[in-house]
C-alpha cells in the first residue's frame, strides 16, 4: 500500500522560499507517476508539477514556471518542491500525489487529480504580501 506524508509548509514573506517534502512508501521508482498539487477553499484542486520516475521528465502548471522545481530522491523514496519567489497567490493547501501503475499516453504524467490513485493529507502554504 502506498503511504504518502507531506512536510514543510509554513508561512512567508512574497518573495521567498521555501521547500515541500513528501515521505513516500510502497511504491517501485519504475512505473510511478508523481505529482504535487494545491487547493483554496471552494476552488478545484490544480496540478503545480507532475514527474515520471522512471525518466524523470515533468510537467509544470504555467504560473509556477521558472520559480518551482519538482524533483524525487530515490535513495530517500522522498518528493520534493523547490519553491522560489513565492507569491500570494501560491497560497493553498499543497498534496502530494502518486499513481501506480502507471498508464501513459505521452511523456509526462498527466495533471488531472483523478488520475492519481494515492493521495497525501497535505501542507499548508500560506504567502503575505
């Protein structure tokens, strides 16, 4: 059974950084999409990034492009986000999520939350201005 545990949200200033983790088991590094999404209260849930971990090749929403990195330490079976110049607007719950097995239909993982099949709890991010 897959187990996924988020970490490391917390409250900023515009402007700066900060780094989400996502503590995962049960999963094989071949076959396995990840994806790392956010949600505001009484909007849908939206994909920010999504990586293939068998090739590593991802997909990112066009607002977090050039200031978020997603990236999967296999060793550690751990999610990251790298999150730069965070803006207001970055603020949401943000969810790890995986699916496994994985169907593919192009190079990257899809970015629709219905796809994936396991689900963290999820991290609070919250940006002042």
């Amino acid at each position: 059974q897959v187990q996924l545990q988020e970490s490391g949200g917390d409250s900023v200033q515009a402007g700066g950084s900060l780094r989400l983790s996502c503590a995962g088991s049960g999963y094989p590094i071949t076959g396995t999409c990840m994806a790392w999404f956010r949600q505001v209260p009484g909007m849908a849930r939206e994909a920010v990034a999504t990586v293939y971990l068998h090739d590593g090749v991802t997909l990112y929403a066009d607002s977090v492009k050039g200031r978020f990195t997603i990236s999967h330490d296999n060793a550690k079976n751990t999610l990251y986000l790298e999150m730069d110049s965070l803006k207001p607007d970055d603020t949401a719950l943000y969810y790890c999520a995986a699916r496994n097995p994985v169907l593919l239909y192009g190079p990257t993982c899809p970015a629709r939350p219905a796809y994936y099949n396991f689900w963290g709890h999820g991290t609070q991010v919250t940006v002042s201005s």
